[in-house]
C-alpha cells in the first residue's frame, strides 16, 4: 500500500487518508475574478506526469489538511508541509 | 491484417493515440468522408491502451438527456458493427442491471429511467420480486449489510471482444490507405502563430494542419505539447478475472453503492471491477487492496462464490473530468483537435466518437450530438452531470 508521509504523525498507510486533488491556488473572493479565472480554478489540471504538488486530508489520523510533493508515474513523495509553509 | 508502411513526412490528419477512438475516427474518415491521408501513431501497439484493458461493458443508460442521446448511437453502430467491419466483435446484448441498496439510489434509478426512456432507451425500473427471475444467484434475502431494494434493468447492454473492435477499425482503415504506425511516440506539437503545423515523433518530423488528441489517459501530456491545459486528471482504474467457472451469470451486475460490477465473459472467467483508485497516479500497477476490497463486495452479492480464485488483475489509466463527460472537438489551438475526458466509460463510445470525429473533421464543424461536449463548457458553466450514472457503472 502507498505509505503518506504526514508532516503530523509521519509515514501512514494510504487508507488513512483522503487525496484531495491536484493543489492550484485559488483567486482571492474578494477579488474582481474573471468567470474564465474561475473556471480555471475549479475545472482545469496540469495532470503533470512527473512532480506535481496536491493535497491530503488526514481522516483517519490527526485530521490536517497538507500538501505533498509526488511522482505521479513512481508514486514517490519528495516532500510535505503545511499550506503556506513550502 | 494491417501493415507496417514507410512513416510519411507528413499527412492530412494525424490522429495521436491507436485505441479504439483513434482507430475508429480513421476508419470513418477514410469511409465516409474520403480522406484517406491519415496517420494513426501510437507509441506502443494499437490497444496497449484503455482499450485493451477495459472490462467492454456496452449500455446507454446514462442520466442526462444529452448523454443518454450520444451513447444510444454508439450502441445502435455497435449492433451493426460485426457486419460493417467484416469481424466477429461478440457483442453480446445480455442484459444490464445497476443494483440499488438505498432510498437514494433507488431515487436515481427511478430518474434514469424516466430519461431513458423519454429518449427512447429500453430501461426500467425492477424490484426483486422481478430479479429473482433476471438474476437468480443475486443474494435477494435481507441478510447483506445493504440488502438490495431495486435495480435499473437495461435490456439492450451488455458486453463485447474489446481487442476484436480495435482489429477490425484497425485492419478496415488499413484497406482504405491509412497509415498505422505502432511504436511511434508523439513528444512535440508543433503551434506556429496559434495553429498547429505538425508533430514530433520519435521517429522524426510529421507535417500535418489536422492533429487529433486520442490518447485518453496521456490525454493532458500531449495537450502540454501544444500549450494547453485541460479539465481532466489521470487515475488508475483496475480489474480482475477469476478462473473459468461454468456459465451461471449471463446479464452486467453492477452496484454503485458497493463499488463493484461483475460479468461472466464467454470463457467462463468473472470479469469485475470497482472505481478508480483513491488517488491519482500514471502508474498502471495493481494493488492487493483492491482486489480485498473488491472481493469483499462480490461475495456480498453472490456469497457462494468465496472459494473462486482470482487468475490475474491488472490496470489501465482513466482521465477524469470534473462532470464525467468527453472532450470533442475544437481547442483554441486552430487544428489542434480533442477527443480525451473518457474517464472509466469511454470504450462503449469508441464508433459514433469516430464517426462524430471524422464528420468534425471533414466539414470543419462541430456535429450536433457532439455540441454539449465542448471544451468551452467549463469556462462557460455548462457542464453535463453524468457521475451518477458512470463513477461505478462503467
Ligand atoms: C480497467 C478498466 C475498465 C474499463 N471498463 C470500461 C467499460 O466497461 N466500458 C467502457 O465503455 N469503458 C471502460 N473503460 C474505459 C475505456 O477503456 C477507455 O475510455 C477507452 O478505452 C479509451 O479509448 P481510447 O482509444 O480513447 O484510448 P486508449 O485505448 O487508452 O488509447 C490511447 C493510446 O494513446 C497512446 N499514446 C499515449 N501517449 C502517446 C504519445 N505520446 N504518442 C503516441 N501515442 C501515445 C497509448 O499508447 C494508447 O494506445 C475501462 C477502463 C479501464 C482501465
Ligand atoms: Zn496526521
């Protein structure tokens, strides 16, 4: 099973988690947003073949929501951290 | 049955991607429309893709008028396919019932039904006093954890010899001139003042103003070549076969509320699956989870299967679009072409993709069956909702 390195309680079995999806930053709401900005947002992926950075939810575990580094061909992690930390 | 030709410095149309849907667009381009300057490039064998790995299930059944529309064409080619392609495709129309555990799938079920039927579609809605006569060795008793309460039965659904359509549109568009050219990899796309111009092979250059995207799960690295993103994301999805056992099952049982689906192919073997992998990957290995997982909702169906043994599982790589439709047709990309987004369900679509293509193609315009399924949906919040009728139910 894929091991999840959470930056929390450290490497756990996958079924232990959530994976939210590929990680894109959202346009401020208070901003004035584009509908194509929007769009952009919620429907459009880089669906990298490589590195690429997404989220995971801890459900079963300590709860946090983070980000990971991964190989979406190897399934390595390269690293993970909490939001706004890199 | 199709041969190996000299690669060509260039062609009218290029289509990227040797399964099914690139096959098919080529054959009817070649059929229908005469264009028969066309090159299918594939970086491994034709069908190394979904379209080999897929578990065939065929059906029209869908939960949006729009959608419902466009797979009950792909069925109605499918019945003439054998005869058209001059190869046997065992389409085999058994039957095909989506269980429902819950007041809310029996809900949806009920929905489906009704617009199914308003589109002319062979679908209702059974209660198990009727499925014991379907499907017989479904446990009906109120011992399951989620007993089964109803079913949406479909008659006209059923399954088909996946490799035999990928031969017959292959060795069909062979006769009529296409080029099929097998270990080449697309790495470049070449866009020149927002028009693509050609694209880079791992065997050279390749000039073409047309170049169709049909690589389904590779769907956004060859979209990157040309400088676009797209709405999907790549995720595995597995199978697995039991031994032969003798024929006990001839009608597709899928729950959607126990992730699992399962069909008797005519080898005897049980072919089954579930939902994609929880998490997003290229990778294409099988893992013990899913088969545990996968087994434990099989045997909540039919109990008296727990001594079969699984012979082989394995993987292919599904795109995933937010609302579960297809991307056909136009990109910002003048002759950058789509046909990408099928997700866990695009095999059933493979002939009126082709046809709805190659007419695309040939006339420069967007075919009515194919308009709700426009790259520009997203940017302008038209989506078509079909997740409740193909995230299990592939
Ligand atoms: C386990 C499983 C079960 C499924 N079950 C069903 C089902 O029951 N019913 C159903 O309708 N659908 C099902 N599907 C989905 C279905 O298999 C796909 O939607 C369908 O096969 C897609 O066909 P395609 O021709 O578009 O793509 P594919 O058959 O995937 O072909 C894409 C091709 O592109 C090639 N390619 C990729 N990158 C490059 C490059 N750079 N250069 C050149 N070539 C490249 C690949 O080698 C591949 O051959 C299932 C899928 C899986 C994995
Ligand atoms: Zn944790």
């Amino acid at each position: 099973m894929l091991v999840v390195p959470c930056p929390n309680c450290g490497p756990r079995n996958a079924s232990e988690f959530r994976y939210a999806g590929e990680y894109r930053p959202r346009p401020h709401p208070s901003q004035d947003v584009t509908d194509d900005e929007w769009a952009t947002y919620l429907y459009t992926r880089s669906n990298t073949l490589g590195v690429h950075t997404e989220w995971w939810f801890h459900t079963s575990g300590c709860g946090l929501w983070f980000l990971a580094e991964r190989h979406t061909k190897t399934n390595a992690f390269v690293k993970s951290y909490l939001w706004g930390a890199t | 049955m199709w041969h190996d030709r000299p690669l060509k410095d260039g062609y009218d149309v290029v289509i990227i991607g040797g399964g099914a849907h690139g096959l098919a667009c080529a054959h009817y381009l070649a059929k229908e429309h005469g264009v028969t300057d066309v090159a299918v490039l594939d970086k491994s064998y034709i069908g190394s893709g979904g379209s080999g790995r897929n578990t065939a299930i065929v059906r029209s059944n869908y939960l949006t008028p729009e959608g419902v529309r466009f797979y009950d064409e792909s069925v109605k080619l499918y019945e003439q396919l054998a005869a058209e392609l001059e190869f046997n495709v065992m389409f085999s129309q058994r039957g095909h019932l989506t269980l429902a555990h819950t007041d809310g799938a029996v809900r949806t079920m009920r929905r489906r039904a009704e617009v199914n039927r308003l589109q002319g579609v062979d679908s209702r809605l059974v209660f198990p006093d009727e499925l014991a006569h379907i499907c017989p060795q479904l446990d009906l008793s109120e011992h399951p954890r989620y007993p089964i309460m109803a079913a949406l039965y479909h008659p006209p659904g059923g399954i088909i010899r996946h490799d035999a359509v990928v031969w017959g549109f292959a060795n069909h568009a062979d006769r009529r001139g296409v080029h099929i050219h097998q270990q080449t990899e697309v790495t470049g796309v070449d866009v020149r003042d927002g028009k693509v111009r050609g694209v880079e092979t791992s065997r050279g250059y390749v000039a073409a103003e047309t170049v169709l995207n049909a690589t389904a799960g590779w769907g956004s690295t060859i979209a990157a070549m040309a400088g676009l993103e797209l709405p999907i994301a790549t995720a595995p999805l597995q199978a697995c076969v039991t031994e032969p056992l003798k024929p006990f099952l001839d009608v597709v049982v899928v729950s959607g509320s126990l992730h699992v689906y399962v069909s008797q192919s005519s080898r005897g073997e049980l072919v089954m699956g579930a939902s994609v992998d929880p998490f997003g990957s290229y990778s294409m290995n099988s893992s013990l989870d899913f088969v545990e997982g996968l087994a434990g909702h099989v045997l909540e169906l039919f109990p008296f299967l727990s001594k079969v043994r699984i012979l082989r599982q394995w993987a292919g790589l599904c795109e995933m679009p937010p609302d579960f439709s297809p991307l056909m047709g136009f990109t910002p990309v003048e002759g950058f072409l789509l046909d990408v987004g099928w997700g866990t369900y695009g095999f059933k679509a493979s002939p009126i993709c082709g046809k709805t293509m190659a007419e695309l193609i040939a006339t420069n315009t967007t075919p009515d069956l194919i308009y709700p399924f426009r790259l520009s949906r997203f940017a302008e919040f038209d989506l078509v909702g079909e997740k409740g009728a193909a995230s299990v139910g592939h």
